[in-house]
C-alpha cells in the first residue's frame, strides 16, 4: 500500500512542513520506499517530481524540502509496491490534459479484477491499477461531458457517481485535481484539517519539527490538509467515512452534490 | 526567441556538462531569462521540471546541475517569451501521452497566422504558439496512425510530411521524443555532434568548464548533442540545412526516409 498527502488552500501556501513528515514515511518512519512523487500546481501550469528512489534518500525530496514551492493545490505519494515494478513510469501522481487542464491523479490501494475497456484516448504508460483507474475516469468524464468542461458541482456528482464502479475492485482511496479545486475519495483510510484563523502551532509526528503557523500566515488563509494518516500530534483530524467523496475548495469542504 | 537542448544515447548518460552551459544561456550570457525546462526519458517514465524562473537563479536548475541523472533522451528549452506570457504552463518542453508513451516537445521560434482545427483530443493548457503545434501534432499523428503506433521510419516519414505545413507559418526549430529516439527539425538554427570513442575533452563556451569525457564513458558509449548554438568551442558542430529533419537513435544520425 501507499500513503497519500493533499493541499487546497485559498492562497499559494508552500507544503515544507507537510511534506517533510510525510516523506519520513518513505522508509524511515514507515516502509513506503518504492518511489514518491509531488505535483503542484501553479496557475494552470504544474510541477511534477516523482523519483523512483525512496523519498528519505531522494535528492529531489531534498529540494523539495527546502524551497517552498507555492501553490493552492498539492497532491503527494509515497510507494510502496503492490502492482507494477519499481520504475519511474509506475510511480504517481499521473499527470493528463483534459479539456486543456492538467489532471493529476494519485491512488492509494490495489483494484482487482479491474479490466475497462479504453477506448484509447487516454492510455497507461506504465502497468499499475492506479494509471488504468486515471486513464479510465478520464475517458469516462470526457464521453460524459464532451469537449465542454463541467461547472464543479456537475464534475462532483459524475464523480460520486464513477467512483464507486472502480472502488468495487477493491481499495480506491485517491486524490484528484486539475489546480481548481481537489477531489478526495476513500475507501479504508482518509484524514483531513482545515488550519485557519487563529493558526496554531503544529508538531509532527514522524520528525521532531514544529510550526507557528500564526507567525507565516494572514488571517484570511485557509489550508485543507488530506492525508492518509494524520500528520501532527496535536491538532484535530477527521476520518473520513468509507466510500466518502470530498470536494475541497479554497481551504473548505464543500457540501455533497445532490443526486 | 528560444535555445533547445536535446540529447540522444545508446547508454544512459547524464546530461549535466552540456546543461551547464546551456544553463547560463538562461540570464548570463545570453538573455533567455523566461523560463526554462528540462525533461528526461527514464525507461517509459519522464522527469520533467519546468520553471518560470531564468535558468541561472533557478534551484530546480541547480539542483539539475548537482544531481546526475541519467537518460537516454533530454529535452531542454530556455525561453525568451514571444508568445504567450511568463507562467509555469507556458515552459516548455510539453508533455502529452499518446499509444501508452509520453512525447516530449519543445519549440524555439514563432509561428503566425497558425490555427490548426484541434479535434478536441488534444488542448493546449498555456498561449503558446509552441503548445498548439504539439498539439495539432500529436492529433495528426494518432489521425494517421489510429490505435497502433508506427515503427520508426513511418512515423519519421509522417513527421516529414506534417512539419513543413507548420513550419510554413514561420520559424520552427523543435524537437521530439517519445524516449525510444530523438527527432529534431530546423529552421533557422540547429547544430548537432556525435560524441563516440575516442573521446574528446570538450571545452564549455559559455562558462569556464572543460570534461575529458574518455575518463568517463567506455568505448561502446555514443551521445548525440543537438543544440541551437554548438556549445563548446573545441568540437566539430554540424548545422542542420534550413527545413531539414534529423532522427536520432542511440546517438546515431538515421537516414532520410523514403518518401
């Protein structure tokens, strides 16, 4: 299994602090050291980093760690091998365009059984369950909505609709977005926090490392945090419920769609 | 205007002398300060950074610079915007999927009057003349080809037919890979060499730098540079013919196709 981290937030926020406890989990504190990778969007543009090296040992988890990046939505995975080899290609987020955005996709868990027919516009290059889920949930957005993109809440409810068909094959706890907005889906196991005014001091669990957040921030900032497990000690995080869908806009959670 | 980097090997070789140069053409010695991107193939898999950035105060380019990676294919661009503001989507080189593998491609040059009609398969997500070439590219490849991508000299014989009608629309120095070879097309300014036993030392013209690349290859080893302005000034640089479209392959010059 994977581990899976998230940001959304109201303003570029760099991810240091989150993202230094969580790659501790990619073999140091946890066992996760088949590869990592992190996209950030910035504006429609995205930086993609993955590295088939353990993220403790990663030169590039390295820069990461010490240039704060900005960016309103963020989404990071370490690997721990289930499908696919340990290669560049297989390790996430995947990163497509559609409807002239860039979609980025990481997955934590393992489908079985999982065979959909692709019609080939969107195919994996590598040979993981998680690339064919993205793959397919592409396709079935485009043939859903042809070349004009939805407003949020319709892409909210085609996909609480599509999901479930994939989480039927077995674990599906995974993120999505396309640098508006960020879509969070669990299957076992999901946390998130909402940080904001008046911003705490945060201590993480996998380093001996804490953050006055009230020193690096304005009042108005808002940060949704969505990981598979929670990352600080001291702070209240809240489970998601199986089979539960998030959207995560400027910071906040948005209501369910209405069917 | 724009400089393009591109690399081509029968080993994986890592590309950090030649981007050391290329680097300080990024702000220093000459005036591509708009950006800048790199990416390199790893087996299916592509590393792709991109930064908004000029090239000489940029940490991911430093981090470049320090971090040897290893390819077989490197496409690199330093941009001077002509079209399209300054912003991360519009860096190039692109990346697009097509048959299951990434495409990389990168554009020095402007293009007018050019407005393919996009099928919808493929958007660009930034402004660039560049990015729609890709594009209208990549749609008019799969057009041709359908589900089952071509061998080499077809698709080497389709890139001969399609590129001039958009290198009818002003100056198209690019290149393109999908990491099994290198396709390079000029315009106004390419040149290319072909490192192979034995080895030269290789003097930088941009910064005070020189490699004895026989301490590091073995005899087998075989490196294509293609550049817009030769990079060293010690080495024999070929110049491309305007219009003249070169595919390599482990590091070889291949021959024209057959019309």
């Amino acid at each position: 299994m994977c581990q899976l981290l998230g940001m959304n937030c109201n303003v570029p926020t760099d991810i240091v602090f989150s993202f230094t406890g969580f790659a501790m989990r990619g073999g140091h504190t946890d066992t996760h050291h088949d590869g990592w990778g992190i996209a950030f969007f910035e504006g429609a543009g995205v930086r993609h980093f993955v590295d088939h090296q353990a993220a403790i040992a990663s030169p590039v988890a390295e820069l990461i760690k010490r240039y704060p990046i900005k960016s309103r939505n963020v989404i990071a995975h370490i690997r721990k091998a289930t499908q696919g080899q340990v290669a560049l290609e297989n390790c996430h987020p995947f990163v497509r365009e559609l409807w002239g955005r860039y979609w980025v996709f990481a997955h934590n868990g393992d489908l079985k059984e999982f065979h959909p027919v692709l019609t080939g516009s969107y195919r994996p290059v590598g040979c993981t369950d998680s690339e064919l889920a993205f793959c397919y949930l592409l396709q079935e957005l485009h043939a859903r909505f042809g070349d004009a993109p939805p407003a949020l809440p319709q892409l909210h409810a085609a996909l609480a609709e599509l999901l479930p068909s994939i989480a039927a094959h077995g674990t599906f706890n995974m993120m999505l977005s396309s640098g508006e907005a960020l879509f969070a889906h669990c299957s076992t196991s999901l946390h998130y926090l909402v940080r904001q005014h008046p911003f705490p001091t945060a201590k993480l669990s996998d380093e001996d490392l804490s953050v006055d957040f009230s020193q690096v921030t304005t009042p108005q900032d808002r940060v949704a945090v969505i990981v598979t497990q929670p990352l600080t000690t001291n702070e209240q995080w809240t489970a998601f419920a199986p089979g539960e869908l998030k959207l995560f806009v400027d910071g906040m959670v948005q209501d369910t769609p209405v069917a």
